[in-house]
C-alpha cells in the first residue's frame, strides 16, 4: 500500500482502503452515505476479514488440536497459525506467549485472577497494593477493585491534569515498594492521551512490580511492539483492529504464564485428570479451556494480514494527520469543548467534546439524521466525566479510512446541531 498526499501530509490513499469495507458505502436516513466516525468502539471490518469468516465456515468448520481427520487438521491449523500472526504482530519472544480470549476485559480480568490465586512472589494479599489510573476504561478499573476487595489489597490511582494528561507528580507514592501490579491504558479511550510508558515502567521495576497495560485503543493503530515495551502483560481486542467481535488477546512473559495459575478450568487446559487432581497444559492452552474461539481468530489472522500489508507506521501517520485536522476545525465551532489533549501531540485519533449545555446524547441523534455516526456516553470511563464535571462527551474517532471530507461532514454537522437547539 502506498501513502498519497491528499491535502494533509501523510494521509494514506483512503479511495482504495474505503472500497474494502462494504458498510462504509450504506446510505441512511433519506439516502445520505453514512459517515462512520465510532471507530474507538468498533472498527469496521474489510471484504478480506469477511470473507476468510466464510471460507472457515464454508470449508474448514471442524474444533480444534484433537481431530484427527483433515478437516479437523486444517481448523488446527488457522487456528494455530492465527497466533502465529499475532505474535509477530507484536514482536512476541514466542507464540506461546500469545493467549486467546474473548476480549480485553476477559485478558483483563485473567491477569487479576492469576495475581488473586498466584503463590508468592506474585500474589496479591491485604499487604500489599494495586495501582491504575483514573483515566482508565471500567475494564480496567472494575477487575482491579473486585481483586482488592477479594484479597484486601489496597487500590491506588493517578489522577488528572486539567489538560487530560496523567498526573504523575505523586508517583514515588502511587506506585511503592507495597505495588504489586501496576495497571494502565496506552492510549485512553476517551481522552486520546498517549501515555508515558517508559516513566511508569520505570518506576514499576525499581520496586518489583509487575506491569500490565490495556492496548485496545493502541494495537490498531500504531507498532505495538511487546519487547519494547517491557510490560509483562498487555492486552487487546479484535473487534477494534478489522477483526471480528468476540476475539481478544492477552500476551504475557513466558515465565510468569509458567509460573501462574489459570483462571478457568476445564476442556483444554489440562494435561492429565483424575477424580483427585489435575495437572495442566503448558501455556497458552493452560489458560484456553473450553471450545475457543476458532473463526473469530481466523478472522483477526485475516486483520493482521490487513494491517500488516498496509504497514502500521503508514496507519499511525495517517491518523496523526486527520486528527491534526480534526483538533483545528473542532476548535472553529463555537461553544465547543474539547475533553482531553487540545493538540495531536501525544494523541490517539479519539475526541470526546461538549457543545454548550447541549447534551450529548441529543447532539448525538441530530447527526445521526444527517448520516454521522459518533458515540456519545461516558463510553465506559465515568471517573474521566467525573474529573472534569460533566454528565457525557460526545466522541468522534477515527481509522485508516477516515478522511478530511468526513472531519468537515461533522464541523458541519455541529452547525446543524447548533442551530438545530438555537
């Protein structure tokens, strides 16, 4: 794929990349061409993803790793070579290290679970703490209070600047020698700030503790390179990155997946069982029981292939691009405020704004009837809303085939909604 310069530098050639994605030519609402702007909730999904869902179903539908048939083979196969795919995605030291799940509040919710039942020096007790950040997504933040509500651990938090940026002045006393696992976003959600990694980390080694970082709103649309990051876990999900819904990842340090406990028993995940005891399978199978998810990994296999053939520094540029623009021209409409980063340095390509005493969930059905497709909520991160007073955001978000003209279509759009409440 090459990069084209239309107007804005760095934008990818968008007239090629939007006829792979059948929705984005659905007309609604009187025949107007939508105009998809929710991309931080849900990507949409190309022919390619498509139609490797139907060549699985259609010729290869059999479950995995026991059969021993050629059908059964193949879906092994796909399977198995789908989180061949996402290791090198990430840079993974090993495929192993690569665990499928449903999503990334299940990735999530596994790596809290392993620390609640860990032996030491992994567990979590009521001697010890947890640290996250107020900016983070409720899948985020509601494992962790249910581990220290469980355990009696002690949950810590950074708070926020007033420009949507971590505020990490207390550090030393959020993250102490008591920490036993540190755990944020990469990219926020609803504020787009990119956050400081290797200040964190830093400070998370210095006293033993383990890191774990929520990638969902960073893997579709930058390098997200595990071994650089040197977190012991990070995860994501499919559904946000052309794969299909239903499929997440959690990868994690070989030798802590080792060393850990699963999290759900069952088919799978075992080694040998008697009516006693059972022993397990080695990972990522030790943490995969049950039927897993086989088309849906297909699918993400297939988003990888997307993605990779386009080159993810060329999505990252041109993302970089549309949401320069759209900072600028968001900021050209009166009354409106832009929650979070009010530049693109450091910025995710998600903008979550208030328009006067508006309502969001009212600016939100206004542009729907002019074909404009945005999220409006507190899209599951209300401590972000409470920080900054306000009930909801409406979000604006971009992708790989956004363009300039739809960045435009929603300045309009927020004229309309203006003038529309007078």
């Amino acid at each position: 794929m090459t990069s084209a310069h239309l107007g804005l530098s760095g934008l990818l050639d968008t007239e090629a990349i939007r006829k792979d994605f059948p929705l984005l030519d659905r007309v609604v609402h009187d025949g107007k061409k939508i105009v998809y702007l929710d991309s931080a909730a849900t990507s949409q999904k190309p022919r390619q993803v498509l139609d490797a869902l139907n060549e699985y179903y259609e010729r290869h539908n059999a479950n995995v790793h026991r059969g021993v048939y050629t059908v059964a083979e193949e879906a092994t196969a796909l399977y198995e070579g789908a989180r061949d795919k996402v290791a090198a995605f990430i840079n993974a030291p090993s495929r192993d290290e690569v665990i499928f799940t449903k999503n990334a509040s299940e990735s999530l919710n596994l790596v809290a679970n392993m620390l609640g039942w860990a032996d030491e020096p992994y567990r979590v007790d009521h001697e010890t703490e947890i640290a996250i950040t107020e900016m983070e997504h409720h899948s985020n933040i509601v494992p962790w209070q249910l581990l220290s509500q469980r355990t009696g651990a002690k949950l810590k938090w950074f708070g926020l600047t007033d420009d949507g940026r971590l505020d990490l002045s207390n550090i030393e006393e959020v993250i102490t020698e008591k920490t036993k696992i540190v755990s944020f976003t990469l990219v926020s959600n609803l504020l787009g700030t990119v956050n400081p990694v290797e200040t964190i980390i830093r400070r998370a080694q210095e006293v033993g503790a383990l890191v774990c970082i929520d990638a969902s709103q960073a893997a579709p649309h930058m390098v997200l390179d595990v071994q650089a990051l040197q977190a012991d876990f990070v995860a994501f999900t499919g559904h946000k990155m052309c794969g299909p819904t239903g499929i997440g990842v959690l990868w994690g340090r070989q030798e802590l997946l080792e060393d850990l406990p699963p999290f759900l028993g069952g088919g799978e995940m075992i080694e040998t069982v008697s009516m006693h005891s059972s022993t397990y399978a080695p990972a990522p199978h030790k943490f995969e029981a049950g039927t897993p998810p086989i088309a849906q990994a297909v699918g993400l296999g297939a988003a990888v292939d997307y993605l990779s053939a386009i080159g993810m520094e060329n999505i990252a540029r041109h993302e970089h691009a549309i949401t320069e623009y759209a900072v600028r021209r968001l900021q050209e409409v009166p009354d409106l405020r832009i929650i979070g980063p009010t530049t693109a340095e450091d910025r995710g390509a998600a903008i979550s704004f208030t328009l006067g005493d508006i309502h969001p969930h009212d600016v939100g059905q206004v542009l729907d009837e002019q074909g404009i497709a945005v999220r409006v909520g507190h899209h599951c991160a209300r401590p972000v809303c409470l920080r900054y007073g306000i009930p909801a955001t409406t979000r604006a978000s971009f992708y790989l085939y956004s363009t300039p003209a739809e960045v435009d279509a929603l300045v309009e759009g927020l004229e309309h909604v203006r003038n529309f409440f007078g």
